[in-house]
C-alpha cells in the first residue's frame, strides 16, 4: 500500500510560488524592517526553494545577532557556512535584490508561501495516513487523530513554527532576563485572584499555566471565574473570557449584578426597577473601558481556540483566558472515544497557555462521585472524564459542593487547591453570596470581586 500513497502524492504534488518567495526574501534584503511581522507569519522551513529557505534563515541570523541584514550581509554569512554557490552565489542574491515588492504586498505574499507549505505538509500527512488505513496494526483513533492534526495545522499555520530548542547558554540568558523582569515588573507577571486566602495559597496566577477550576453544577464555577476576570481587569490585566454555555448578556448580568449590587435573579425574571436601572446605567459607565474581551458561542475547537489567542495576544496583550467550561470545547477528532477527546481538548489548552504565554482558567465539571461519599471532599479523580486534566493542569482548584437548593443567601464555601505545581496545596475559606453572584473572604467586603 506504500506504493499507493506515493503514486497519489506524486501526481499530485501540492503547488509552491517561488516568485511569492523571491519576493519576500527580496523586499528583506533591501528593507529588514518588515522581517519582525513577516517571521509572525512564516520561518525558513515554509520555502519550497530551497536556496530560499538559507537565504531567510541566514538573514534571520543575522537580525537576532543584531547585525544589518543587506545583500553583502548575507552574502558573507552564506559564504561563512559554506553555501553560498548553493543559494545562486551574489549574482543571485542581486537579482533577488532587484526583485522589490511593496511593503503592502509582502504580507500577502507571505500568507501565500504559508498556505503553500501548509498544502504540501497535509498531502504528505495524507499520504502517510492512507497507508496507515490500509494497515490493521494501526489503531482507528491513532489514524482519527493524525488526519485532525492536520486539519488543525492548515487552519492555524502550525507547519514551519520554529524549534523550541535552545543551548543551555541561551536558556540562561532569558531565564536571567525573565527574573529581571518578574522582579522590576512583579504585577505584570502575576495576576493576583480576588481572595487573599486564595493568594496566600498560590500566589495568583502565573504565565504559561492552566488553572482547572472544577465543581459540580449550580455551585458557583462561573461566578467565580467572572470574579477573577473583572478583578484581573480592573488592574490593567488584559483578559478574556469565553463562554461556551451562555450568552455575553447573562455574562454581563452576573457581573453587573456581583458589583452594582443588583439581586441577579431580577435580570432573569425582568424585574428590574429603575433604581436598578440607575445603577445598571453607572456600572456601564465605569467599566466601558476595561480591557475585558468575550467570546460567546457553542462551536469552539482547539484549533480555533489557538487562532483566537494568537490574535487576542496580539492585539490586545491578552494575559489571561478564561474558559467556561473544558467539556462544552468541541473535539478536533470526533470519532474518537470521550476520554482521548477530552484529553486533546486538555492537551491542546496546555500548550496554548505556554506557546503564549499566557495564564488560563478553564472550569471544569466534577462528577457524581464525590455526592455519594458521606465527606463530600473532592479528589483529583472526580474531574470528569479524563486523567488527562489532572496531568496537564498546574493547578487543581475545587469548589466544596454545597447544596443549591438552600435559601442561604451568604454561603460558606472552601475552595480547595488540590494540586499545585509550584506551591502547597490547601483551603481558601471563602463565601459565596448568592443574589450578588460574588465570592469573597470570609472578612466579607475587604476585597473587591
């Protein structure tokens, strides 16, 4: 069956545009300022050409060593490595040289040479599946999983992302550039929870983690998280919040309600009087603008989920995510079983938080499990569905269920940090009013949610 794939990727081999390279590695040569945005878009592995690919990759050398990157620049540098014939010699950088796009046209161009690359890594994943497919020793969901990678990576531009591998020489010059930054710039590292007990337990939340926040249904998992996000935003944290089970109206309602001190069941019952309304007026205005994003929808994949936040980072500075909830996030490979679904979503969550740099929340629900037990204690192992939470999370948060059909307005409520990375694990003793839809310390009132 070997021979069948090859046959396939051979008479359909996938297209390149090598005037779309010239271009680009051309307009580099004579302006390097444009290099920082197109390396947001393509790497030297994306060339089709060959002699392109050293050619980018050498001006790349060059700008990272903070050397002017021209056409003798890297004629030297080429020839330094001993490739300079093999690229064309200077006559060929001098007519790539004389190839000048636009400074408006190379993006595109770039986007271009992207796709391209994309195109020919899927024929060549797609090969490699349907001889898979036509092997009995590979498991189904093995050859489900590859051919949705690959969906994933068109979609994204994962193909020609460079290497995370670093000498040791490097790693401890960023590693002493990260604490010189985390120590003149403490608050821009760590995002601070609204509840000091909580603080005192982890020390907020860190960049490049994921935070699972896990409790069973009506006990105040978004509530809370809509805390965090309002309090990360108040001091000047970019955040976003995608919400997967309802609309930005609720959303907004439960926020409004958490601090305009609003009863929130009037905003579903529409009892909302016009003392309600002046303080619902006074709350916009004061939060108009914080740089709070959302995101609400019922169709959210990993792969999406990977684009929004490149360009949430992008744009806005985006350093925290919230996600309510894991199991609403739609599977990348549907016909896989729930558990390696479940554990892709996790997987994929996890790598977003590091590749971006970012903290993310994502509530999680707990199973039945932990109501059956006489001390409704939680454990990692009732995050429903998959261990794989558990693995991949740096933080395990669960909320203590407590009973939603009490008539208890300000409830007591332990919030359990039952993993922890980098920290102990403990109780953050909290309470939960309930028309207000806030969490705070149990010294109610001293911390803003």
């Amino acid at each position: 069956m070997t021979q069948c794939a090859d046959d396939i990727l051979v008479r359909n081999v996938p297209p390149h545009s090598l005037e779309a390279e010239q271009a680009i590695v051309g307009a580099v040569l004579a302006r390097a300022d444009l290099l920082d945005d197109l390396r947001d878009t393509i790497s030297a592995e994306d060339f089709y050409s060959p002699a392109h690919s050293k050619i980018f990759l050498a001006i790349c050398e060059l700008a990272d060593a903070s050397q002017p990157v021209d056409m003798l620049t890297v004629g030297d540098k080429l020839s330094a490595q001993d490739c300079l014939d093999e690229v064309g010699g200077p006559v060929y950088l001098a007519d790539l040289a004389d190839t000048i796009a636009s400074p408006s046209a190379v993006g595109a161009y770039a986007h271009t040479v992207r796709d391209r690359a994309a195109r020919r890594a899927m024929a060549q994943s797609a090969a490699e599946i349907l001889q898979d497919s036509y092997s009995l020793a590979t498991p189904t969901d093995e050859i489900a999983a590859k051919a949705a990678k690959i969906a994933e990576d068109g979609v994204t531009g994962a193909v020609g992302e460079g290497s995370s591998t670093v000498s040791m020489g490097d790693a401890l010059t960023d590693f002493v550039q990260w604490c010189e930054h985390s120590r003149a710039a403490k608050d821009d590292v760590m995002v601070p929870t609204p509840w000091q007990a909580l603080n005192r337990l982890m020390g907020g939340f860190h960049p490049g983690e994921v935070t699972v926040l896990a409790g069973r249904p009506s006990n105040g998992k978004t509530a809370a998280a809509l805390n965090v996000a309002l309090y990360a935003a108040r001091r000047d944290c970019p955040t976003a919040v995608i919400s997967l089970e309802m609309s930005r109206r609720m959303l907004l309602a439960r926020m409004c309600a958490g601090e305009a001190e609003i009863d929130g069941r009037r905003f579903r019952t529409g009892q909302i009087d016009d003392a309600d309304m002046s303080r619902v007026y006074g709350w916009c205005d004061q939060n108009a603008g914080l740089p709070l994003n959302i995101f609400d929808g019922t169709d959210l994949k990993p792969s999406n989920l990977r684009a929004l936040t490149k360009r949430w980072v992008k744009r806005f500075g985006v350093r925290l995510i919230v996600i309510d909830y894991l199991q609403l996030i739609k599977p990348q490979t549907p016909s896989a079983s729930r558990e390696v679904q479940v554990a892709e979503i996790s997987r994929a969550v996890k790598e977003i938080a590091i590749n971006h740099d970012v903290h993310v929340l994502l509530l999680a629900q707990m199973n039945r499990e932990v109501e059956k037990r006489t001390k409704k204690e939680p454990q990692l192992s009732d995050l429903r569905e998959s261990g794989a939470i558990e693995q991949d999370a740096d933080n395990v948060l669960f909320i203590n269920p407590w009973d939603p059909d009490t008539q208890i307005n300000t409830i007591p409520v332990k919030l359990k940090l039952a993993k922890a990375r980098n920290d102990c694990t403990g109780v953050a003793e909290l309470v939960y009013v309930r028309p207000r839809l806030r969490f705070a310390d149990q010294t109610y009132g001293g911390h803003d949610a």
